[in-house]
C-alpha cells in the first residue's frame, strides 16, 4: 500500500483523548496514541490487522489454511487470543 494511503487512513491522538472516549477515538483504520510527545501504541482495525499478517508474516508451510481456519473460527467466536495467531 503506498505510504498516502496509509497517512490517510491514520489517526494521531493523546492518551488522555482515548481514555475520555474510546469508541470516538478509535473510529479510524489506524490509530496511535501518544503520552507526552511519545508514541506508546497503535491500534489496527481488523481489516489492517488482516492486512498486516497477509503482508508481513512469512507464508510458512500450512500457515495460510491455519489462519484462515482461526479467522473462520474468530467471526463466530468474536474473540481470539493473538497468540492463536502467531
């Protein structure tokens, strides 16, 4: 993905902004959360985090049927661990 589409789908916020309303503050594909001028963290919506493994993590043998079994397992679940994932 070519880095203004990315930009465009980020969000910079305080943390002190999430804490006094986190559904506000995290209603975009990317967001980063500050304290005092320093990044701490970043939240993906679930299509960037799907996006991010696709892209990122090597296709070892039989990893792409095993996460796609966890995705399958995830939408009725509604949750998963990460470590499932990893």
């Amino acid at each position: 993905m070519f880095t203004a589409a990315i930009l465009a789908k980020e969000k910079v916020i305080s943390l002190s902004e999430l804490q006094r309303n986190p559904s506000k503050a995290l209603d975009a594909d990317i967001v980063r959360i500050v304290r005092n001028g320093k990044e701490i963290g970043v939240f993906l919506s679930k299509e960037e985090f799907e996006d991010f493994i696709e892209e990122h993590l090597p296709l070892k043998s039989g990893f792409s049927k095993e996460l796609k079994a966890i995705v399958k397992k995830s939408k009725k679940a509604k949750k998963i661990p990460l470590g499932k994932i990893l």
